[in-house]
C-alpha cells in the first residue's frame, strides 16, 4: 500500500468531506440538556452508519446517559491495533445573541488570510474527529483496507462530565484494549507547529464553607468581638501560597517530578513568548513559581486557585453585617505522580489548622483526576512526529498541556495503554463560545496528517 494516492484522494475529496462534516454539525448532540437526548441518540446514528459504510464493524452502545459508538476494523495479521478516541457532544450554545448565524447551520467564511467553516462543534470535537474518519475513508477507497486495525470510539458525554465513561471502559475493557490510544482533542502549538501532547495535568476541585456565630450579626452590636468568617477565609487562602509562588500545603510537592532536561531544552527551543502570552489579556509579571518559566508553570508544575470567594452581603447599596458563612471554591492542577485524593486530604487538613476557636468548617470535593505522562519511548511517537513534520513542513514537537484530559488517565488506569495525543485546534477556534470556528488549513492537513501517521505506524 502506497500513501501518495491516498494524499491525492483527500484532496480531491475535500469539498464532499466538507459537505460529510456540514452534516454532523447541523445536528444539535448539546450533552448536558436533557432537551437535546435525542438529538445526542441521532448523532450517535450517524456515526455508526457512516463508520458502516466504510467497512466498520460499527454500533451504538447505551449507556445509563447518552450512547457510545464503537466500530472496529481489522488489518492485516500481525499489524499494529489503533483506539481513536473523540467525543461528538457539543457544549450548549448560550448566549445565542452573540452568535452571527445560527450555531447549527455551519457555513464556510473566508477571513482573508484564512478560511474557516463556523458552527457549534467544528473544532471541539466533531471536525477534529472527522480528520481521522476522513482518513480511513481515504486509505480505503484508495486501498480497499486500511493499513493496521483499528478500533474508533466515540463518547457523548465529554461535555458534561463524562458521568458513564469510566463504567463503560470497565465493562468493555477486553473489546477497547489496543496497542495505543489516539487523542483528537487538542491543538497545534502557538497556531502552527504540529505537535504531540506528553503531559497533561490533573485536576482536583474543592469548596469549603467556613462557619463562625449561628446567624448573621450586626457589625455595629459585634464588630471586634465576633469572629468574622470572611477573615478567617482570607487568612487560610493568604497561607497556601508563599511570597515565592510556591504552595505551602504539607506534602504538595512529594510526588511532582522534575522536568527532564531533553524536554525543557525542547520548550525553550519553542520560543515562548511569556509577555506576549500574558500582554494578550492584559498582565505583564508571571505570578507562580519564581523559579520556574512561564512555560513550566503552564505545562509541568502543579497549581492552586481560588475560583470563586462569596459571603455576607454582596448586593446593591450596603449593610453592615458579620456573616454567619464564607465560601470559596479551589481548584488544584496535578502533574507527575500527585494523587488527588491525598492531596485533598493534605488540603482539609491544611485548613482545619488554621481554623480559630469558635469556627468550623464543611468541604465538598468537586471531581478529582490525576496527570497524564505519556512514556514516548513507543517507536509511534517518533514516527508520528515525523510524519507531523512532513505534512506541515515545520518541526513538530512535543508539548504539555496546562488544562485536563481525563480520559487519557483512565485508558492508562482502566485499559492499561498509553495514550497520544494530537489534535489541530488553533487558539482562536472560540471552542466554548459564540462563532466557534475550525481552520480548513487544520481539517485539510489534519487529515493528511492522520493517513501520513496510518503510514508510519503501519511500516514494521
């Protein structure tokens, strides 16, 4: 099997794998409204079919939620055996007013210097998914088989929490297993370099109530006296981090490993441009770690945030009370070995120290998730690397992440694989927001990217 005719395949069916991708995303798969069920259901359908009419073995399981999709191909003997992963749910589309056209009739614009077809899911997940389904449908017409086998899997429940996954992957893990899982949820590095995603953090979210008198309190009858729980808030968020950047809680850093030297002369070859990158929303000084560099802070070191601090009275004009509560929502992003579950415990504890007489405390945890490292000395990385570099002409490269991809954790915790990651998403696709976009530079060489890797992986 030969890739050039397959290259010339995608571009000569480029304007049928528009129209393919148009029709996915005039379907409205919003996960996380009930409203939308069958529409998710429907979405679901269309997959299986069009995973069918290629030559999958393809189905819609159920789930107690919205349906996954499963559809296996089988290579030749002895080939190496791929798990695609993407998700087909989309995000709600609120507030509708900011969006120029309807969020689900995608319509291609031409920018200027670029061109980009514009719809609710075009670059988180369903045209990301679909570069690697217009691939195999290449290799295939092109071939009559695909190169290696392959199993695609496709979730609809990424946008809303995934609540069914873990149960699924569990329950079918003997069908899911493969040599290697493939990731299509992330981007390329500053808009253009190609590159595969090696670390990902984890996640670990907590909200913490802190309880002073029975009841609100007027702050002229105890002012002075009455313990105020917005204070002992502050004191306690004041203590997590020193004048250094660096999280104070006990044990934070047991488990955090040190970036490999290789790897940290790769990033500074990537000419991160820290003051662009902050000067962009506003900022100049990097605030974490004064000994590390921005792009460390990012990718490779784990952090601590408030995302939300209320209590008292926060309405218009003024009164003046003490507070019976003060509340706060934290967030913890993982890297290494860090367990979330310890370190929640590391941080009630933390605060439980540092509570006065009279003063109490509740938490509720809200999700917990642990890094992802994916261990690169797999020949596919390499190779895929290579064939990254090929189609885009510009040295691909490995990456971090600074946000959290669960499901590359759990097919390492749960199907025992190690998981790579790439995706073609730029930073101004607005995935999440009115007028989300996907470059038709990133869908094009996307897909040529992904039969180029076919190639690759399937040369012994």
């Amino acid at each position: 099997m030969t890739l050039a005719p397959v290259l010339d395949r995608i571009d000569a069916d480029l304007p049928q794998a528009l129209e393919r991708l148009k029709d996915l995303l005039r379907i409205p798969s919003i996960s996380t409204d009930p409203a939308f069920k069958a529409d998710c259901d429907r979405t679901a359908d269309w997959l299986v079919a069009d995973l069918a009419s290629m030559g999958f073995e393809a189905s819609k399981r159920p789930t107690p939620g919205h349906p996954m999709v499963v559809a296996k191909y089988k290579g030749p003997e002895g080939a190496p055996h791929l798990l695609f992963y993407g998700h087909y749910d989309v995000q709600p589309v609120d507030p509708l007013e900011l969006w120029d056209n309807d969020p689900f009739d995608p319509q291609i614009e031409d920018l200027g210097d670029k061109k980009v077809i514009r719809g609710r899911g075009t670059a988180d997940d369903k045209g990301q998914l679909m570069t690697f389904v217009e691939a195999f449908r290449a290799w295939i017409a092109e071939h009559g088989s695909l190169p290696l086998s392959v199993t695609v899997f496709l979730e609809g429940e990424e946008e809303s929490g995934s609540p069914s996954l873990i149960p699924f992957l569990q329950e079918n893990a003997d069908e899911l297993k493969a040599d290697l899982a493939v990731i299509c949820d992330t981007g390329l590095y500053d808009g253009r370099v190609p590159s595969i995603t090696t670390m990902l953090r984890g996640l670990l979210g907590e909200e913490l109530t802190i309880k002073a008198a029975d009841r609100d309190l007027h702050s002229g009858s105890y002012g002075g006296a009455a313990i105020n729980p917005i204070r002992v808030l502050a004191d306690i968020i004041d203590s997590l981090h020193d004048d250094q950047g660096r999280i104070t809680i006990e044990g934070f850093y047991d488990d955090v490993p040190e970036l490999p030297e290789e790897l940290r002369q790769q990033w500074q070859g990537l000419g991160f441009d820290h003051s662009r990158f902050l000067g962009d929303v506003g900022l100049s000084r990097p605030a974490g770690e004064q000994d590390r560099t921005p792009l460390e802070m990012i990718w490779s070191r784990p952090t601590c945030e408030v995302n939300g601090i209320w209590g008292g009275y926060t309405g218009a004009g003024f009164k003046t009370v003490l507070p019976a509560e003060a509340h706060a929502k934290i967030s913890f992003r993982l890297v290494g070995q860090q367990d979330p579950l310890k370190l929640r415990e590391a941080f009630r504890a933390h605060v439980r120290a540092r509570l006065p007489e009279d003063v109490g405390v509740e938490f509720h945890g809200h999700g917990n998730s642990p890094a992802s490292v994916m261990t690169i000395t797999d020949p596919a990385f390499e190779k895929s690397l290579q064939a990254l570099t090929e189609e885009w002409q510009i040295p691909a490269a490995y990456t971090g992440a600074g946000g959290s991809i669960p499901i590359a954790g759990y097919f390492k915790t749960y199907l025992g694989m190690d998981a790579m990651l790439i995706g073609f998403g730029r930073d101004d696709d607005q995935i999440h927001s009115p007028n989300e976009k996907y470059d038709l530079e990133s869908f094009h060489k996307g897909t040529r990217s992904w039969a180029r890797i076919l190639d690759k992986l399937a040369t012994k």
